[in-house]
C-alpha cells in the first residue's frame, strides 16, 4: 500500500502545514505550476516525488520535470499532466491520446478547481488536487491524499487551508 500526497499550483509556496502532510505521505505528487524549485526541493528533502512542470513554470523547472509523467504505481497505471482537462471537456493536446490509451487514473492541475470525478466512458478516475498555493483566485487552498493498495484508489480525503 502507497500513502499519495496529491498537490498542484504551488505557485512558489511551500510551509510548515503543507509539509506536515508531505511527512505522513509514502510519495508526493505535484501536478504542475510549481513556481520556484525550492518547493519540489523541499519535498524531495522528505519524501520521493513525481512532479510535472506546468505553464507558468521555467527552463529550470521544465529541465528537470516532464510535460507528462506516466508511470505504475501498486498497479494503477497513472497519467499525471498539467493542463489535461477533465471528463468529456479533455484538452486538445491530449484528447486523441487519453481515448486511444486511457490511464486508470488521470491527474490535472492548472484550473485551481479541485475536482474528482469518473469517466465511465474510458473507465478511469480523473483528479484535480486544486490550488495549494496562494497565488489565484482560490478562496481555500486544497490538496488531495489517498491509498494506492492492489490496483485501487481508496481513502480519499481533501485538505484544505485557508488563503
């Protein structure tokens, strides 16, 4: 069984409280606009990371992190990207590919939306962790974390802090 921190558009914001989950969490995922590195440095300090870069993010950033990630994990094949839309709205840029070779599990960030929510067309679960960061017009910030335990996504729960 993994622990997973699921967080997006950090937007150059880390602190203490975000880092009080990033310890309880076996790994931690980060879903783009990361801002500065010393965020995803922060975490990488605690725990192993999978993060993509995301439109706001630079070359340094963009160096070190993919457009996609797309990997296994307890036997969830996951696509993790930052601006991929969600169910039956999917952004150009990936459309043709999620519905040709669907994930079980598709994460986005970028809309500052908190979202969870099937897709029962391509049977998968689409996940939008929100705006951890304080930057946007999000009113609470969220995250999200679950269990990856023989192929299924169980406990969710959403984080949330004050802006």
């Amino acid at each position: 069984m993994k622990k997973i921190l699921l967080l997006s558009d950090t937007h150059s914001y880390i602190d203490e409280a975000i880092l009080k989950y990033v310890h309880q969490a076996d790994e931690v995922w980060h879903a783009g606009d990361i801002g500065d590195l010393k965020v995803t440095d922060a975490i990488k300090s605690l725990k192993p990371l999978k993060a993509v870069y995301g439109n706001i993010d630079n070359d340094k950033a963009r160096q070190e992190f993919p457009l996609h990630q797309r990997f296994m994990c307890e036997g969830i094949d996951v696509w993790m990207t930052h601006i991929g839309g969600y169910p039956n709205k999917y952004d150009r840029r990936i459309k043709a590919e999620i519905h040709k070779n669907p994930p079980k599990l598709f994460i986005s960030g970028h809309s500052h939306i908190l979202k969870v929510m099937p897709d029962k067309t391509l049977n998968l679960l689409h996940m939008n962790p929100g705006a951890v960061g304080k930057h946007g017009f999000q009113k609470v910030r969220t995250m999200l974390r679950f269990t990856i335990s023989n192929s299924k996504i169980d406990n969710l729960e959403v984080i949330e802090f004050k802006t």
